[in-house]
C-alpha cells in the first residue's frame, strides 16, 4: 500500500513536470508566431502599401493565422484534454485505492455520476472524507467538465456561455450579433495554467484531508 504522503509527493513532481511543458510549449507557440510576423515584416518593408496588403493577403494570411490562431488552439486544447484525463485517472486511483482498502456498502459502480464529479463524491459521500473543496472548486469542476465534453464530443456546434461562465482565458465567436449561444474558438496561454493551479489546489484538499492514511 502506497501512503499519501508519498503519492502527493509523486503527484507534485507530474504536476511541476506539466508546468513545464506549458513553458516549452508557450516558448515555442512565440518563437513561431514571431518568425512568420518578421519573415512578412522583412518581404514588405521595401513595398508600397497597396502591394504589402496584396503580399499579405495573397501570401502571408493563412499562414500567419495558423500560426497565431489554429496551432496555439490545437496545441492548448489538446494539452487542456490530457490535464482533464490526468485529473479523471489520478482521482481514479484514489477512490478505487480507498474502495478496496476501507470497503462500505455502496460500491463506485453503484453511483450515477461519471469522471471527476463521481470520484469527489464518493470520496465525500462514501468515504466519508471532507475534502473543504469551496462552492467555487465545486462549480470551476463541473465547468470544466462542460468544456472537456465541448471539445472531445461537440466541437463545432454552440454552447451556451453560462455553463463555462466562471472559467477564464477563452476566446469565442458569435455568427450573430444576436445569438446567445457561442462557438469557443481559442484559449490563451493562461487557460492551462490556471487550470493546473486548480488541480493542484484540489489534490493538496485531498491530500490534507486524507493524511497518512494508507491506501
């Protein structure tokens, strides 16, 4: 059996390690949009205006929207998916540990929830172990969840802006001045660095809370 002192120490060292990709992958997501912006900078400082919007648009359009746009996007969310699938198999390990080391009644497969949301409230409501996770953890989780499942299962199609309404650093767009709904079309470089902070944040709730139990 593993202590959780000794799996929140492992746990930190993946956490620091992803802190460290984003810094990799942000550092490269510059040096690229910087390259493209100067490569067109240095073809039409010797032009006239009409022929250096004709250069960019002919030229340099796509590829600097892809560089500054459609990469960046690819590259977060695709980082965003990995994070969510860390925290699900990481809360996993925890309640399946406590499941088989502290039986009760009520199995995990017995509940009604699904990923994250099921693991919190088993440990919670099964387990019997108070996380102290505040209404605001609670709510970023199942915001979260909602952003997870936009992008794995419903890309493309609308979404309703006050279910993602207290998660930051998102862009989005409107095909209607008039439509509620939006269609998420970005992140930033801070969405998946405030989201580390969160699970991190929630894994030392848990850590705190379980102590030296072994599991």
């Amino acid at each position: 059996m593993i202590k959780m002192n000794i799996f929140h120490a492992l746990l930190e060292e993946k956490i620091r390690e992803f802190y460290e990709y984003i810094d990799i992958m942000e550092s490269s997501i510059k040096v690229n949009e910087k390259k493209i912006k100067n490569e067109f900078e240095e073809q039409s400082k010797n032009l006239t205006d009409e022929n250096a919007d004709e250069l960019l648009q002919h030229v340099f359009l796509d590829p600097i929207i892809s560089y500054t746009e459609t990469f960046p996007f690819i590259l977060r969310k695709s980082l965003y998916l990995s994070l969510y699938s860390f925290v699900e198999t990481e809360l996993s390990s925890i309640a399946y540990r406590l499941e088989k080391k502290h039986p009760k009644e009520i199995k995990i497969n017995d509940l009604k929830h699904k990923g994250i949301r099921l693991y919190i409230f088993y440990i919670e409501n099964v387990q019997q172990i108070q996380l102290n996770l505040s209404s605001k953890q609670r709510e970023n989780f199942i915001q979260y969840n909602t952003l997870r499942n936009y992008f794995a299962h419903n890309e493309g199609s609308k979404i309703n802006p006050q279910r993602i309404s207290q998660l930051e650093y998102y862009e989005f767009k409107k095909f209607f001045p008039d439509q509620e709904e939006i269609h998420v079309s970005g992140l930033k470089k801070e969405f998946n660095q405030e989201f580390l902070g969160d699970l991190q944040q929630l894994f030392k709730n848990i850590y705190n809370a379980i102590g030296e139990w072994e599991i």
